[in-house]
C-alpha cells in the first residue's frame, strides 16, 4: 500500500496507486462520504478517473448496490490460455496466419457484430422477462453481438510467455447489453433517490438497497450481463483456440482463465456480509488466479492472489490510464507509438475521426487511445501490488488485434 488519508471524508481511502490525477482522488472522497459505503475506500494501482467511481476502485456496502460502481461495461473481464506451443517456435508468419483467421470469425469494433443471430439458451430463457433497458432492438442485438470483441480497449493477443509457451489473450465484456442494463438501473437509481431524499455527494454514486425491490432487479440483470459476458469470452476463446489448433497443428491448451472485472458480489470481509463493488478491479483471494493486462506493447502477468483484507482481496486489472482517450490522439505522435510497437504483429493505427481528430494537422490524424504511450507502465503498477498478488507468468505480447 502506498498511503491511507484519513482527512477525505467520513472513511478512509487507502492506495496502492501513488499519484491519482485530481477529479480521480475526488471521486474517491465522494465514496469515502458515501451513506452505504463500508469501512474504506481502496484504490488500486491503476487507478484513474471514471463515471462517478474512479476505475481500479474497490468498495464494500452494507445492503447497498451502486450501479455506476460497477460500471457500464458489466462483466468486462479477461480470457487467458496456457498452449503446450514452445514460444521460440512460432514464427511471424504463424502469428500473422493464427489473428487474420481470428479476424475472420470474431467481428471487432464497435457496430459490427455478427449478421445473423447466435444461438444461447440463456438468451432464449430470458425472451420473456428482458433485464431493464432492453427494448426489441437492443435484444436483437444481444444475440448478434455474442461471440464479439467489441472496441475500445478490447484486444485478442498472441504472446510469449516467460515459461517458455505461447499463451492466447483475450480481453472483452458484456457488449451493449450491459451498457444497456447500467444506464437503465443508474437513471433509475438517481430518480428513486432523488424521491427517497437521499443525501449523496454525487448524483453519479446513486444505489438501491440490495434487499429492495430495485435492488434485486438490478442484480439479477448485472447477474445476467455478467453470464453473458463470460460466455461472449468463452465463445472468442473457442474461435482463438480452434485457429491456433489448425496452424499450430498438434498444440494442446492446458489452462484456460475466465474472469471478470467490472462487478458486485456478496462476500464477508471485516466480519461482515458486505456488497463488494470491483470497478476495474479483480479478485485477488488467496490462491486465486488472476490476470493483469499491460498495453498492446507491453506485457501481461498471470498472477495468484494473497488474500490482502486491506484491499478487499482485489488487486488491479491492468496497467491503467495515463492519459484520456482524447488527449492520446491529439498529443502522442504515430512515431513514437510506432516505436512502442516494434516487433509486435498488429495492423497500424487508424485514421482519427471526429472529436479524437480535433487539434492536429489534418495529414497527422490517427486514432492513438489505444496506444501504449497512453497507459501507465505495467513494471511500476505490478511492483505496487506485490502485497495483493504474486506473480507467475509474465507474457509478452508478440500480435495483436484491437477493437
């Protein structure tokens, strides 16, 4: 840990991240004065600003839920699996192969999803009794996007593990139905509470009693959104692995890790059954096996938890944001995010457009948000946290697809 202020609010904040940018640090002094917030606040080391809770946040509620300390991408989460493949083996070419045939059979980007319908039997159960926010279109949708990346920072990566195997990556969540599901409950929450009198010190961290109506409600549909988003993983880890199985030819795959980052769940800490809230955050209890991501060009750890009570047993869930999405188009330059990318199979930067385009001269418009220039070093935020996880695998990212 790097630091606990007592003098923000009602609890204490406790970081593991040494330097938080200001609107962050006051996002945590809002939830530090929270009614239904328990304890402390904890922030990782990959904290930064968010909508309402900072991202890389932890938060325990005593018989509260807090739909924007979840996030609007609910069950975004990470896919990793271990190959038999000796990394020193591979070669460019195989690599190239293995993420063109991905690209073939994994929509990416925001707006892309499949042409016609998947098949889930979870979907289909719940035809009759939508989550909130769901309308004809949006569960129409649901069924396309099964199966997809997404955009952003959601990635597909083939990387070199330092135990000598070449190891699949997969970053992806809920897709538009749990942004669906978040803003639908969040409004909700702001109305009720805003009939209920309640005292808040930003409209952003408004919740529902966990025993209330609403509050069952919501968790049921954060619930789902987190089964779909962990199948969606499940079924872009399938397409990975039979690609990777039809160039690599005899490769066997000897462990698979599915988890999430942007949840709530019952658990006991303190002595107390208390409404964990991880909001870029992963679950880190002893023994557990965890995954932290780094940029497109940097590496990746597998991780095992220790446990830490301090942090809710959570530890980060990537490198984390130095710089806004915005700020990266218009301030790094395609040189230098070149330069981070050399030796890493990937398809160039895109071309900018709209409000990342604003501010550069119009023969230097690329969309850079997503390049490694744009994220904390994955080096300083790991050795942060070394009393939350311990470290098992480090991966280097040797291709990459981004949504």
């Amino acid at each position: 840990m790097k630091w606990v202020k007592d003098d923000l609010g009602k609890l204490p904040v406790k970081s593991w991240c040494e330097r938080i940018e200001t609107e962050a640090l006051r996002q945590a002094a809002n939830l530090a004065n929270h009614p239904a917030v328990f304890r402390h606040v904890a922030l990782m080391p990959d904290c930064h600003v968010g909508y309402g809770m900072p991202i890389g946040g932890v938060i325990a509620c005593d018989n509260a839920v807090i739909p924007n300390a979840v996030g609007v991408d609910i069950g975004c989460g990470m896919g990793a699996i271990r190959t038999d493949f000796p990394a020193d083996a591979i070669t460019s070419d195989q690599i190239r192969t293995i993420l063109n045939s991905v690209k073939r059979t994994v929509p990416v980007g925001e707006g892309h999803a499949h042409g016609n319908r998947q098949k889930w039997a979870e979907l289909d159960a719940r035809d009759h009794d939508r989550p909130g926010g769901m309308d004809a279109n949006g569960w129409n949708l649901a069924y396309c996007n099964l199966g997809t990346l997404g955009g952003g920072n959601h990635f597909i990566e083939v990387q070199n593990g330092d135990d000598g195997l070449v190891w699949l990556m997969i970053h992806s969540g809920s897709r538009n139905l749990g942004y669906r599901i978040a803003e639908y409950h969040h409004k909700l929450a702001v109305s009720l509470n805003e009939k209920w009198k309640v005292t808040l010190p930003d409209k952003q961290l408004a919740f529902f009693p966990a025993d209330s109506v609403e509050g069952q409600a919501y968790l049921r549909d954060m619930n789902f959104a987190l089964e779909y988003a962990r199948e969606n993983r499940r079924r872009i880890m399938e397409a990975f692995k039979r690609e990777a199985a039809y160039t690599l030819k005899d490769v066997q795959f000897t462990q698979e890790v599915n988890i999430h980052h942007n949840y709530a769940g019952m658990e006991n800490h303190f002595g107390r059954d208390v409404w964990v809230h991880r909001k870029g955050a992963t679950s880190a209890k002893p023994g557990e096996t965890g995954i932290i991501p780094g940029s497109m060009g940097t590496p990746s750890y597998i991780v095992v938890g220790l446990g830490n009570p301090e942090s809710f047993m959570s530890c980060s869930h990537g490198a984390g944001r130095v710089m806004g999405r915005q700020e990266a188009c218009r301030s790094l330059s395609k040189d230098d995010c070149d330069k981070a990318m050399q030796g890493i199979i990937f398809d160039g930067w895109k071309r900018a457009h709209g409000k990342f385009g604003r501010g550069k001269p119009k023969g230097d418009l690329f969309d850079l948000e997503e390049a490694p220039l744009a994220y904390k070093n994955i080096e300083d935020v790991i050795a942060a946290e070394l009393d939350l996880v311990k470290t098992v695998v480090k991966l280097r990212p040797l291709g990459v697809i981004k949504g």
